[in-house]
C-alpha cells in the first residue's frame, strides 16, 4: 500500500501492529479517526497513555489495579485463603462475572510454553510457592486451559507444592449447560461421565 | 464486564468507540499494550495525535496529504486534465497500486445518502463542478461504487455538468478477471454482455 501522507502511513504502522489488526483494518480505523472530532483522539491517546503509565499490579494477586492491593484482596467478605490460580486478568473478570467464586485471586502472567520462550521464571510461580509455603492458603484452586501448557503449568505448580498441606483442586471439566451430547468432543464427553456428580449436586446448583 | 482498574476501563472504552471493535477485542488489544514495552504505546499515541493534528488535505483533489497540493496533483507527468472521481482515499490507494491511471483524482469524501443523512452539501461537489466549468478538464471518470448511492451521486453530479463540453465516462463493470461465469450475479453478468469489447483491445490490455 502506497500512502499519500508520512503521517498517515505513521499511523497506519502503528496501529498494525497491534494482534489481529492488518493494515487494511489498520487503514480502517485512522480513517475514521480523521472524520471524527479531534478530541476522540485525543481522548484515545491520553487514556492508553495514563492506563500505560499508571497502573499497578497488585502486590499480592498480580491482578491489574489502581493501588498496591487490589479490591478483591482487600475484601473482607471474600475468603483470602482460597486462591484460584487463572492465567491473566481475563480469566479473573471472567470468573467474577459468574458470581460463583468468594475467594481469591493468583494471576501468573501466562502459561509455561517453551514454544513461545514462556519459562516457570517468566511467570508469578514463586510468589505463590511462596504463598502457599507460608501456611495462609486452605485451598489452591487451578483455573488455567486445559492445553497442553496450561497442564504442564498445573503440573510444574504441583511438583513444588505438593508436601504442603493445602487441598489442591481444578475446575470441573464436562459438556456445556445447554450443549447436545452429540456435537461435544470424545475427551470432554469422557471425563464428564468419569467425574459424574451426584444428582442432588447438580440440581442445586 | 466489571474491571478491577479505571484506567483499564478508561482505555477500553476508548478503543472500543473504534468501528468494528467490541469490548473483548478492545480489552485483548489494551492488555497486549501492557505487555509491551511503554514505547510501544508512546509511539501508538504520538503517530495518530501527529496525524490527526497536522495532516492536510490537498486543496485541489480534497486527497489526504502532507502538504498543500498533494505528489499526485504536482506531478507533471499526470495528465492534469483526466479527473477520475472517487469517494475516498483508499479508493485511490487501490487505483494507484493498478498503476493503470495516469490523470488524477477527485476525492468526495463519501456518496449521497439520505439514510445516512449526507447529502450533496457534505461532499466535495461543488469544488469538482467549479473546475469542470472552468474548461480545464478533458475527460471526467465516474469511479463510485455500483451501488444506489453511488449511481445517485453520479447523475447528481451528471445533472450538473451535462452542459459542460467534458467527456464523461464511468470504470468499465464485468466479470472479474479469474472468475468462473456460472457464479457471477445476473446483472454483472448481463452489463459484461452489454458492454463487450472487440477482441483485439481485450489482448492487448
């Protein structure tokens, strides 16, 4: 694509940079910057820039916040000694929209995949060993994919915790409320005849 | 979604105002930013602040440009006077990477559209017609889009210069290149008949 305008192409760059945005949508997107007022940009730009520069992780979860502590950690009424342990923030927000969990959080930045040059020391692995060793933690709760390195991570977590006395548990894997039994894959559809629960469970949940 | 962090939320507000961009993707986008160095970001912002603040539309042709005629609208080896009429400049990106068009543009800034509430005052008409009456322009190529808005805004147009001695053609509609003809639309089919071209010139271009 040839640009009629440095400027543009600049910007054009930029934006293509950013996962899953070609220069096409690229294109796309700055064109309808340039018909819009100025101020829309210039609000984009200032609230990417103060979130950037600004935000903090909380000390105790990793989870993005505005101060040293985030809101669930500080909250009383939340059970600070069962952790689920999710891969980014996403998975947090994910799992509060459910309404279902009362403990909290343990966010590792990733998942181990020397693929991608993802190792245990590029994670948030030792602050939770370290949690767990201290003997606050009843209960780890690991919420991460089950992927090949979402396993590993699991595994590797284990390996390091295993002599503690803490309940270890994962999140439930099985068919979807509101799936067809014939469209769901073979492993899914095992382990949720497998890990079958009681039926009094299931209806009160 | 609930987040954990207003400047997060700040931001993916912001990005999510962009078309096409929801509130998940918007989040995906503003948490990659996170994970690259801050430069990254400061670079993002400064290009579409730059650009949005500076760039300049070329006085003759309404072209994005950096400066006050645009290279195509200065460049001697143009033809000056073929004006081919576009609705926007990534209409002539596309032109221009045929490299099959030596004159230059007119760029209208969109197409009549009542639903949309653009009517002939909000498009650069009148420039175009002022320069068609001043006997400067040889040849004037309709290159709108075949849709109703544009066949509107071609005859409005028309309708305004038919008295002028200017060639008016509009780009040629057909099958494309590479197409099989059982899948082609009846009426793309039917113009292809209509407006056949004798077979020499077809092997030649």
């Amino acid at each position: 694509m040839e640009f009629s305008s440095k400027l543009l192409q600049t910007a054009v760059d930029e934006v293509a940079q950013l996962p899953g945005i070609g220069r096409r949508t690229a294109l796309r997107l700055v064109l309808h910057l340039m018909r819009q007022p100025l101020s829309q940009t210039l609000h984009l730009t200032s609230a990417l820039q103060a979130m950037r520069e600004n935000i903090i992780f909380c000390k105790n979860c990793h989870n993005i916040s505005d101060s040293e502590l985030c809101e669930i950690c500080v909250n009383n009424n939340r059970s600070q000694d069962i952790v689920c342990v999710v891969e980014d923030i996403r998975d947090v927000m994910a799992i509060e929209s459910t309404a279902s969990f009362r403990g909290v959080y343990h966010v590792l930045g990733g998942k181990i995949s020397p693929m991608d040059g993802v190792g245990p020391s590029d994670l948030k692995i030792n602050t939770l060993v370290d949690k767990v060793r201290s003997g606050r933690i009843k209960e780890l709760i690991f919420a991460l994919s089950s992927t090949m390195e979402g396993d590993t991570t699991n595994f590797y977590i284990f390996k390091q915790i295993q002599d503690s006395k803490v309940i270890i548990s994962t999140i439930a894997r099985g068919i979807s409320v509101g799936d067809e039994l014939e469209y769901a894959d073979e492993v899914t559809l095992g382990r949720s005849i497998t890990n079958r629960i009681p039926f009094e469970l299931s209806i009160k949940s």
